[in-house]
C-alpha cells in the first residue's frame, strides 16, 4: 500500500488535517467513499465543508459546464478557496 500522504483518506489518523472541501454527486461511483472520509475528517474535529449534488455523476461539472448545477457548484468551490486564501 502506498504511504497515506499520498491518499489522506488510507491514513489510520486523519488528526491535524486541514480544513476540508469535499463535493461529491449523489450518484457518483465513489459518493460513499467521500461521505466516510468527510464523516471520519469531522470526527477528529477537520473542519469540512462537504456539498453533495443531486443527481450528479463524477465529472459532472466538467461535462455540462454551462448548467445551472455546474455553475453552483463551481461558485461555491471558489467561495471556499477565497476563504481559505483569506486566512493566509
């Protein structure tokens, strides 16, 4: 298995880990793996700011750039990103 730093969410302690953003469609294939990495990240006190997208596959954002969905989604990654920036 590879070392956890190069996959967070393989590591056994997720303790000391940066504020999180994690976005995930609700019907993507890896959905449930990035709910039980925000769940185990906010259980040893990670800040996570976790978006599910109805009806959305991985890549969705990507595939139709143009729809409202994709356009909320990108708005609040960005959102997310600036207040990170801020804290620097």
């Amino acid at each position: 298995m590879s070392p956890p730093y190069t996959a967070p969410a393989r590591a056994p302690d997720l303790t000391g880990l940066p504020r999180t953003y994690i976005d995930t469609g609700s019907v993507e294939i890896f959905r449930d793996e990035a709910l039980d990495y925000a769940s185990r990240l906010s259980a040893t006190g990670v800040n996570v700011d976790l978006h599910m997208w109805g009806g959305r596959s991985d890549g969705f954002d990507g595939f139709v750039p143009h729809a409202a969905v994709s356009r909320a989604s990108e708005a609040t990654r960005d959102e997310f990103i600036r207040r990170a920036l801020e804290r620097v």
